[in-house]
C-alpha cells in the first residue's frame, strides 16, 4: 500500500467517524448517549449544500470584498468573503474554488442580475483594424470598451494634447508595482493606485519569462524601483527570487518584496496548501528567503512526498484593504509622485504657451471657414473601392483623407 492511499483511507475514517467519536466523548462525560443523540447519528438529516449557502450569503460577500460597491472586486476576492460561512455551515474543510468562481458566482448573477462589478482574469485581447485599440478579454475591460463605442462622423478641430507624449519611465513614472497574477489590474486603476503614485502597473501569470526580467532590468538602470506583491507562499517567495537572480537567458534586478509575509497576513483567511516532493519544501522556502517562523506557518506536517500547510493569497484581502495597505506600504518605501528636473521643467512650459497660442490660432481659423461648402467628388464610393483595391491595407477613411487631399492639392495649384 502506498503512502498516499494509506493517508487518502485515514482521512476518509476520521470523517466518517468524527461525529460518532464525539458522542462518545460526550457520553464518557455523562456516563449515556441519549436515544434522541442515537436517532440523529443513525438519521441525519438532510446536508445543506455549498450552492445553498453561498446564495444566501454571496451579496454579503461581495459588499465586503468591494466596500459596499466603492471598488471593484474579483472573483476569488468574494469567494473568501463567502468562504468562512461556506465551511462552516457545510461542515467542511476546504472546498473548490473554481466552482465558486467559475459557477456559483456566475449563476448567481445570472439569476439575480445585480449591479455589481466584478473581475475576472482576461483570457485574452482583441485588436482592432486601423486604432490598434487593444481590449483585455476580462468582464470590465469587455464592458468598458462597449460602453465607449462610437460611429458617429462629428466635425473635429484639430485637438491639442496637454499631456507630454511619452513612451517609457523617464519623466513618467519612477515604480513599478509587479503583481504576481491577474485580476487586480481594474482595482488598481479604479483606485487610482497608477496615477496618484506615479506607478506603473505590471503582472504575469506564473514564474516571470526573461522578456519581464529583461524590462525590469532596463527600468532599473533608470533609477525605477520594482515593488513585488505575491501570494505568501512558495509559488510567492519562487517568483521574488526569479526576479532578483533572472533567468536562464537574463539578469536579476533588486527589487522590493512588498509582501505578503508573515506579519501582513494576520488576520486574513488561509487556505490548506500540499507540496508532493521528496525534499522537504522548507529547502525551497530557505533559499528564496522565508524566515524560520514562515516555514513553519507554510509547511506544518508531512513525510516525504506528501508535505502539507498553510498559504494566504492576496485575494484574501478585500478591495479595501488591499488598497489601503498598499498605500501604508508605498508610504514607508517614500514613493512619490515624479516632478522632472528643472530644465525639462522650462521646456515644458514653453511648449505649453506655444500650444496655446497655436490652440487660439486654430480657433480663428475654424471660424473663418466653418459656414463653407464643400463640393462632394462625383461616384464618391466607387473611388474608395478603387483606392481600397490598390492599396488594401487602407481603412476607408484613410482613402477619403487621401481623395481630400488630392483633391485640395489639385485646387491650389490651379
């Protein structure tokens, strides 16, 4: 007999025996088991289920996962809000998140329809033609880029972009949070997190690959510091030291371990963890940096192949207190908001005044011919379709912008 059927027959005795061991506990107490105890043991009555329960609880659970609506929560944020009642009314240790996020959660919205909003993880993008707009494949990136479609030909005067174009940490940003999994990046942004701090917002799926390795490198040798937020546990302290040692194929950056350790997860929900390898997993926890009092609260029992735990996963925290410890964190590392030094200062500016003048001077114009008429060419379409047929990888604007401006070229030079 193996190791593992050996310990999956012990699990399943003691659940079936739980109840009858502490009738016997009571009865040594009280020298009986009462007839009534007896018929409830031998009869009991119907269990109530997990969809059940988390019905009754969910709109609680997702009012305190999202602040009463004030955030955005994703999925996994509400199944540990709903979790405590779940277990304990079920009498049950654990049960399948997925279910809860991938069925539970989504029935219920489908039969109830609130207005909530909820996150979960993209799987994917749409590019358009022409805009080069890229969609997230998630609910809110969804629904936030349908709610801003738009068809309508408007009268457009050539508008003067305030903000400095720019492409990269310089004179942008100076931190980078890096989030170890999806689904936070709507909270953040929702929160501010991006803009009030100056603070560029990057997430993976997994171990980092050498290409976000390789970035995290190039930002760091422009004075960027790299704050890291992960799960406590191994997967967690694994994707820390892949950053600070690289890859295979790059180089390692000294980012921040903002957490979650030991000291930040008090208080919050943890969840059963299983390790099946031969060494023991406090080797791993070792090396990546865990303390001895974190190996302990990570690994607690086990033999080899078969070691067990506990972890915390950051979406134990609910909006609200990720957001509000994430400030407290970015308060003791002093990060500020990004104010260029004084000769980019003075460019600025000058461009500033030159643009206004330039913005004063489009208005003068634009009252000037705004009551024109503007001959239309005759079979309009049928030039498009013509241009599109000779250069395809035009958008049909495209081709009337190009139609306008033959059109006005050949009138001025008559």
């Amino acid at each position: 007999m193996t190791d593992d059927l050996r310990a999956a027959i012990a699990t399943a005795t003691k659940g079936v025996t739980k109840k009858w061991k502490q009738a016997k506990r009571s009865a040594d107490r009280n020298d009986r088991v009462s007839v009534s105890k007896v018929r409830m043991l031998r009869y009991a009555p119907p269990r109530v289920t997990i969809r059940e329960v988390a019905f009754r609880v969910m709109e609680d659970a997702y009012n305190k996962a999202s602040a009463n609506g004030k955030y955005y929560a994703n999925a996994r944020q509400i199944m540990y809000a709903a979790r405590p009642a779940i277990l304990a009314e079920c009498d049950a240790v654990e049960f399948n998140d997925v279910y809860f996020t991938q069925t539970l959660l989504k029935d219920y919205i489908e039969d109830y329809a609130p207005d909530w909003n909820v996150v979960w993880d993209a799987r994917g993008n749409l590019i358009e033609p022409h805009t080069n707009e890229r969609v997230a494949l998630g609910g809110i990136g969804v629904k936030n880029y349908m709610d801003n479609w738009c068809s309508e030909i408007v009268e457009e005067t050539p508008e003067i972009q305030e903000r400095i174009d720019t492409k990269g940490p310089i004179n942008r940003f100076s931190s980078v949070l890096f989030i170890e999994k999806e689904g936070f990046t709507e909270i953040l942004t929702h929160a501010g997190i991006g803009k009030r701090f100056d603070m560029a917002i990057m997430s993976t799926k997994g171990l980092p690959v050498a290409a976000a390795c390789d970035l995290i490198e190039a930002m760091d040798d422009q004075g960027v510091r790299v704050f890291v937020l992960h799960d406590f546990d191994l997967a967690g302290f694994k994707i820390v030291r892949t950053l600070k040692r690289g890859t295979r194929l790059s180089q390692g950056t000294d980012v921040i371990d903002l957490g979650l350790r030991l000291a930040d997860v008090d208080g919050l929900s943890s969840e059963p963890v299983s390790y099946r390898q031969d060494k023991h997993p406090s080797y791993y926890l070792r090396s990546c940096g865990a303390t001895a009092e974190e190996i302990d609260f990570l690994v607690s029992s086990g033999w080899p192949g078969s070691w067990s735990g506990e972890r915390v996963e950051i979406n134990a925290m609910t909006s609200d207190q990720l957001i509000a410890w994430l400030e407290q964190k970015f308060s003791e590392h002093d990060v500020k908001k990004v104010i260029p030094e004084p000769a980019r200062l003075k460019e600025a500016y000058q461009r500033a005044v030159f643009l206004k003048r330039m913005e004063q001077k489009i208005e003068e114009i634009e009252d000037e011919i705004k009551d024109d008429e503007f001959a239309v060419p005759k079979r309009l379409a049928a030039r498009v379709k013509t241009m599109l047929k000779k250069r395809p990888t035009l958008s049909w604007d495209d081709a009337i912008w190009q139609i306008a401006e033959d059109a006005e070229d050949s009138e001025g030079a008559l």
